[in-house]
C-alpha cells in the first residue's frame, strides 16, 4: 500500500515537471540572457569561425546575435539572431557551414595567349610520332614542349596594379615519364652547390624548378624534415606538430602511379611512407591544397608578399606548378593566400608550398624564365644542390 502511495506522488511530480523541461527545450536564447548555454553556443559560433577567437564571456550580447545572424543567413534559416530549437540543432551539427574565410582581390584579366603553329599531336595532345616539339614566345611570355609523353606548357601573366608576376606550367605525362630529382652530388646529399639553370641544363632537363632546398637546413643543423630521393632516405627527421613558421616540414610524397598527396609534418614517418610505394617526397610547406580543400593556415598565418613556388597535383599524370615572382620592381611577390586559391581555382586538388624568395628558379631548356629576386639590394638566385625535373631534352642526344 506504501509502495503504491509511493509510486502514484511519484507520476504526480513528474506530470507537474514535465511542462519546465519541454519549455526548457524550447527555449530561446537572445540579448541579454546570461549562463552556459550561452557560453557553449558562443564557443561553437567561435569553431565556425562566426565569431573571432577573443576571450568568451556568458553574456548574450548584440555581437553575439549578429554572428548568429550571419549563421543563419548562411545555413538558410531565418535571421532571427535569436538561438531557437532549429538554430540550435544546426548549430551543433556536422552539416553547419562554416563561415568562409574573405578571399583575395581578383588579379587582371589576362589577353589570350597566342596560337602556335602546332605539330601533329593525337588525340590526348601528346605529340604524335617521335621527337621534340618546342615553342618560346618571350613576349607573349608563352614556352611549350611535347613529346610523345610529356606536354609542358609555361605561360606567364601580369597584373601591374600590384604589380605581379606568375608563371603558371601546366605538366601532363604518360608512358612512365614522371618527376625525377636531380642532385649535384647523388653520394653526399645536401652537399656541391650550383645554380640551378646550370644544374637543370648539365641533366638536360626539359623542365626544372627548386624544390625544398634542404640542404640550407642541413648546413645549418636544423630540424631538416623528410626527405625522400629516388626511393631513398636522406633525412628521416622532422617536427612533431605543424607550426605557424617557414618551413613547417610538411610533405609532398610522390608515387609511382602518378599521384601526389601531401601530410602534415609528422603524419607519416620516412619508413612509413616509404612502405606506401612513395619514390620522393619533398618537405618544406606549409600544404596548401589537400583533397581539393584550402589548408586553415594560409588564412590566419604566411602574409608576407614574397616570392613564392608550388608544386600541385590536378589528378594524376595532370600538375600545375605556381610560380611567382618576387622582390624586385615588376613584381613584389605574393602571400600563400593567393597561391592556394588560384591552384584551387585551377582545380588541383593536393599542393605544398616549396621554397620561395631568392630560391625561387623556373628553368626551361636550360634557361631561367624568372627574373632575379632582390635582397639586400643585391639580385641574385641562391645556390642549391637538387631540383626537381622532368623530362630529357632530345638536344642531348
């Protein structure tokens, strides 16, 4: 008799409560409320980048109902600024948007590259037969070489508003032909520095470029970050977290199938990606592109207006290299920022930043396109040990 006396105060209590729970689901959050609901909700407009990451408090303020807001014009719900159950529920899931970050001003419109009088090419624009075809055009800043298996074209843009200076090199290969590394002293790693126009010229590149120029760091006994040549180890040592600085040593592994994909710097160790079939990998960083998303970084991090050069896969066997000239009077170079989102606008899909300033060469058929960068009013290019290349030029044979 207790127990049922018990149990039926026990139904009463909760019938009386239930009406403070429901409301408590459906209340709404707006200016003035205080606690922290409020805390939490800020913090997650905070993840969403809504709000800037500054020192929360538990007060529900004007601000704070403008970011929510700007969150909801941006999910599709009603500009309320006020958190209800459906605002909240978005808020808190996987399929909220994030607030994007603002993106550079567009550059120039470019004038059309001219037509050259092109070779018989097949069906995937390879050249079609044996041989090398080349085109240089230095005033339409226009170079192309094809062979059967490789096809680089090198154009270059302006925009002297700002002024700047690009070149962008579309890459295509086939049949094997890939990215090598070229080193001035394959035995002694990092060792014998050269220019790199002479280096890529004496290997009789088609196409040659800096890479992450590890051997400054290895001089230097720094931290010198993964570095993979032709299948073999150079160095196996590197950050345990990615920084905010230059290089942050993280990585772009090269595989035999073509492809190109990019880790954070101690994502994978050296053996580890060896294990995974990768033939190169080049540290330096930060990666700008991974899966065909912009990397967090370049927003918040690496604004200064320097010459810069990365290396992008489209999709295998299809690259784009980014080259932008820097410190001098026709172009004063770039932040990453930019160079990540006309790569992503170009549709590639994973891209690491590779050394820049005065280390910055594009070198085609022997023959630098870049004008030298200026520091301390001295123009020069730096010396290096190793390039990345591709291709053999038949005027070698």
């Amino acid at each position: 008799m207790k127990l049922t006396r018990f149990l039926s105060v026990l139904v009463c209590l909760l019938l009386l409560l239930q009406p403070a729970f429901s409301a408590s689901e459906e209340s709404v959050l707006q200016i003035g409320d205080k606690g922290t609901e409020v805390l939490e909700i800020k913090e997650r407009l905070q993840e969403l980048r809504y709000l800037k990451n500054t020192t929360l408090t538990k007060k529900y303020t004007e601000s704070t109902a403008e970011s929510v807001r700007e969150f909801q014009r941006l999910n599709g719900l009603p500009e309320t600024g006020t958190v209800d159950a459906q605002t909240r529920e978005l808020l808190f899931s996987d399929a909220a948007v994030k607030k994007p970050y603002p993106t550079m001003p567009p550059l120039a419109e470019q004038d059309e590259k001219p037509v050259p009088d092109w070779p018989e090419r097949d069906a995937e624009g390879f050249l079609a037969g044996e041989g090398e075809y080349v085109y240089e055009n230095d005033d339409a800043g226009l170079w192309i070489c094809l062979t059967p298996t490789l096809q680089v074209i090198i154009s270059r843009y302006r925009d002297a508003s700002i002024p700047l200076v690009w070149f962008e090199t579309d890459i295509r290969t086939r049949e094997g032909e890939t990215f090598r590394t070229v080193q001035t002293d394959p035995e002694r790693p990092g060792k014998r520095f050269q220019y790199p126009d002479v280096i890529a010229e004496q290997a009789h590149l088609i196409l040659g470029f800096s890479d992450d120029f590890f051997a400054t760091r290895m001089a230097s006994r720094e931290t010198v970050g993964i570095i993979i040549r032709e299948g073999k180890i150079i160095s196996s040592e590197t950050n345990r977290k990615t920084g905010r600085h230059l290089p942050n040593l993280d990585m772009l592994a090269q595989y035999p199938d073509g492809s190109l994909q990019v880790f954070d710097c101690s994502e994978k160790s050296a053996e580890e990606l060896l294990q995974s079939g990768a033939v190169n990998v080049f540290s330096f960083g930060p990666w700008l592109i991974r899966d065909g998303e912009i990397n967090d970084l370049v927003y918040r991090y690496f604004r200064d207006t320097e010459p810069r050069q990365a290396l992008g896969m489209i999709e295998p066997h299809h690259y784009l290299l980014l080259s932008v000239q820097g410190r001098n009077r026709d172009s004063k170079g770039t932040m990453l920022q930019r160079v990540a989102e006309m790569m992503q606008a170009r549709g590639v899909t994973q891209a690491l930043n590779l050394d820049g300033g005065n280390t910055m060469a594009l070198v085609f058929r022997g023959r630098m396109l870049n004008k030298l960068a200026v520091y301390k009013n001295r123009a020069f290019v730096r010396t290096v040990t190793s390039l990345i290349g591709v291709g053999l030029s038949s005027a070698a044979e």
